[in-house]
C-alpha cells in the first residue's frame, strides 16, 4: 500500500519546510537566510553598499515598486476569499443542509447519534467505523464459505482497508485540521473504492446479506473519506490564503518603509552616505531581512498550499498519474 507522503515530504526537514512547519517560522527561516546570503555576498566583495553604490537605485527604482506590488496581491487574495464567503440565504442554507446530509449518512453507518464536529475526532470515527465494517465483510463471507474468483481476495482486502484505516485514526486529539489532511494525502482511497466496487458489482447477489451490508457501509465510509478531505482542504487553504494576506500586511508596510529609509541614506553620487560607511554593511544585512520577509511569506505560505493541493486534487476514482505517491 503506498504511503501518504510524498516522496519530496518524506524526510522531517522538507516535510517541515512543505507542510508541519508554521508558516512564519519557515518565512524567519527564509529571511535570515537572505540576510546570511547578503552579508556573505559583501564581504566576499561581490556586492558593494558603500559611497557610490547603485543601491538607491536599486532600492528606490524596483525592490519599492515591487513590494507595493507585493501589498495588492494581499487585497486580491482577500477578494478571492471573500468571493467565496458570499451567498443568498438560500445558497446558505443549501450547503447547510448538504453539510448535514452528509454528516448525517455517516451516523447512520458509524450508529452514532451525532458524529464530532473536531476534524481529527470526526476522521477517527471513519476512520474506526470503516475498520470494523471491513472486518465484519471478511468474517461473513469466511462463515458463509463464498466462492471468489482467482485474484479476489476477501482476507486481503480486508486487511489492506483496515491498515488504511489504522493509519487514518492516528489524528491525535489536538491535531489541527492541516495535520488531519496530511493522514488523506494519496490516493490509497481511490484504490480501495475501486476494489470495493468490484466486490460489490461481482459478488453483490451471492453474498450474505450481512456481508453484502458491511461492504455496502465500507463503500460509504470511503465516499465519506474522499468528500471529507476535500472539504476539510477548502477551509484550511482558505484559512491559509487568509492568514496570508495578514502576513504580508504585517511584513509588507515595514519592508516599504525600511526601503524607503535606506535609499534615502545615499544622498548623492558625490556625497558620502548619510551612515557611516563602517557601519553601512551590517544596516544593508538587516534591511536585506526586513525588505525580503514579505516574499519569504509568501513562498513559505504558497509551498503548503502547492502541495496539499497537488496531492488531494481529486476527489473521485479517476487519478491523475502525477498525484500518486509512490511508497519506499
């Protein structure tokens, strides 16, 4: 069965870069390694910030225009969000409703009165549920002694689905909701409702009806994984774009500013800079951390949104070659 990571978020430190990693802590990573990266450049001597540098131009012709740039990309993303927050009351209700069906066939399967609004209890219900179906499938048709033909094997679907399962319920409690999604990422979901329906489409009729139940309640609760993670990426990636706009309003208007200040610093080509020149190196690393933090968010923020996108693109069993996740 093929693992839900990724082959570019198996190991910790690109798994914390792509994904676990909180987004301002891997865009401080980022900045401060432009800084080490500035402050290498100037003392090797391949970059010069002192009387006569064409750093003004620099910072007053492209790096400003660009962050103010930078600063409407926050207000098209809020747009966008926004474009999706709207609806008449009977859109509203509409989806409402459908939230509520949804959750609602669950119970109905899981035998639970109400199912947890918390996304890492909810995927444990499935989660739970569908372990326990599979296994009730694999017990009746072993008690009922039904011919499969070559190939299909009853014991080992069973216990692939289980073991799929097992890793779906291992959400812990206080899991957030980007955490519940790494557990969907792949397409494992995809195989095992195809194997699922095949059961169902060759041996529907001669199973007991028990068996015949248990696998009609497995094929729901794996409709029910595929619907669920992506409804839980529509919030979080809205969340994310969210929190990103915020971000780069927080980074962008001191990156405006600080770049605004230091092009002042050069006040002729023949005039000494306003700072002494000594000093004028460590002020550009600093100002290099503060002027790039607002592109450090971003690249921090867009590379969790590429990749949870890329791996939970569809939703149904028809999956794009370039989605699989490949196991060791």
């Amino acid at each position: 069965m093929s693992k839900p990571w990724a082959d570019d978020v198996q190991n910790p430190v690109t798994r914390w870069l792509y994904i676990t990693g909180n987004r301002l802590g891997v865009a401080a990573v980022m900045s401060l390694t432009f800084a080490a990266l500035a402050a290498l450049l100037i003392w090797l001597g391949l970059v010069y910030v002192g009387p006569g540098s064409n750093l003004a131009t620099v910072l007053s012709s492209g790096l400003l225009s660009g962050l103010l740039t930078l600063l409407t990309v926050a207000l098209s993303i809020n747009q966008l969000i926004l474009s999706r927050l709207f609806g008449s009351a009977g859109t509203l209700s509409d989806q409402l409703e459908g939230t509520l069906d949804y959750r609602r066939t669950v119970e109905d399967v899981a035998g639970v009165d109400a199912s947890p609004n918390d996304p890492s209890a909810f995927l444990g219900l499935l989660a739970d549920t569908l372990k326990r179906r599979v296994e009730d499938f694999e017990r009746e048709v072993d008690r009922a002694v039904v011919t499969l033909d070559p190939g299909d094997d009853a014991e080992e679907y069973a216990e692939e689905v289980a073991d799929y399962a097992e890793h779906l319920s291992t959400a812990d409690d206080d899991a957030d909701t980007f955490e519940v999604l790494l557990l969907t990422l792949g397409t494992d979901y995809a195989d095992h409702l195809d194997t699922t329906r095949a059961f169902r489409s060759r041996y529907g009729e001669d199973l007991p009806e028990a068996a015949d139940d248990a696998l009609d309640d497995a094929f729901e609760l794996l409709k029910a994984i595929a619907t669920m993670r992506q409804f839980f990426k529509t919030v979080t990636l809205q969340q994310e774009l969210a929190s990103l706009s915020r971000s780069l309003i927080y980074t962008g208007v001191p990156a405006v500013l600080v770049t605004y200040f230091l092009s002042q610093v050069y006040t002729g080509s023949n005039v000494p800079p306003a700072i002494d020149p000594a000093a004028l190196p460590a002020v550009v690393v600093v100002a290099t951390a503060v002027i790039l933090s607002p592109l450090a968010v971003l690249v921090a923020s867009l590379l969790r949104v590429a990749t949870v996108s890329l791996y939970t693109v569809s939703i149904g069993t028809f999956v794009p070659p370039e989605t699989t996740i490949e196991g060791d």
